[in-house]
C-alpha cells in the first residue's frame, strides 16, 4: 500500500488532514501548500499513480528559471490533500498552518526515478519545470528555459 508512510505518521482521528486513500483520477494537477511547521517550506505535489507526489521545499519553488531550490521528497500524499488547507494541531506531525499558495494542471514530458520534467500552468508557477534527484530524497526544482 502506497499511502503507509503517510498514515504511520499521523494519528488521523486527530488531524483534519484527509484519510489515506489511493485514488485514480484521469487528472494531473499540482498544488503548492505553504506550510508553516517547525520550519516554514513548501510543499510541492504532483497528482500521478491516485497519490500526490511530494516534496518539501525550504525556499519555495522558484517562479524565474535559473533558480535551484533545493525538494526534499517526502512520503506520498492522498490525492485529496490537494485542497487541504488549515492548521494541523499542536503535537501532532507536521503541526501548524497550511496554505495553497498556488494550483493548476500540469503535464509531464519524462518521468524517470531521477527526474521528472513537466508543464506547470498554475497562477504562480508557470512553464515547464524539472525536478532532479541527486542524493537519496534530495532533488532539485528549477525552471527550465523554454524555446519549445
Ligand atoms: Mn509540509
């Protein structure tokens, strides 16, 4: 089951976050959540295979290209997360305020273990991306240069 990770750190009967439930839909959007835990990030997730792909990014993903923004990749999400928004309680994982700070579609060009490269057309983020793997759960987020 895909979404175990997900349910093992959350006591669900405690948070308003969304039950961990695959679920295909034929659409690809994205959601940007900021994320106001601990540390404040953004949290960066692609509809694909009925989870949200996940990343943590500690700076946001960038708007321009020639920006690298360091993506942490965090456990798969319900694709019902991708309008969750609202405080997670105190003591409990990931606790604090979740914003959308941005959504949209997307659609992917490649998809390999190491990187995926896709279209973002949301309000802030806008055109085509990559995401690279270099170490373990550490990627990359950066805008390409387009002529295409
Ligand atoms: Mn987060």
């Amino acid at each position: 089951m895909t979404l175990e990770s997900y349910e093992k750190k959350r006591n669900l009967s405690r948070t308003p976050e969304p039950s961990a439930k695959v679920k295909k839909t034929p659409r690809q959007r994205f959601v940007v959540q900021e994320h106001r835990a601990t540390r404040l990030h953004w949290d960066f997730r692609l509809e694909l295979d009925g989870v949200l792909k996940s990343w943590a990014v500690p700076k946001g993903p960038p708007v321009e290209s020639g920006i690298r923004r360091l993506a942490v990749q965090v456990e798969d999400h319900p694709v019902d997360y991708i309008t969750f928004h609202g405080t997670i309680p105190k003591g409990n994982y990931g606790a604090g305020s979740v914003k959308i700070w941005d959504k949209g579609t997307f659609r992917l060009k490649t998809r390999t273990d190491d990187m995926y490269e896709f279209w973002l057309k949301g309000k802030r983020l806008n055109g085509r991306y990559a995401l690279v793997r270099f170490k373990e759960k550490n990627w990359l987020i950066f805008k390409t240069k387009t002529q295409d």
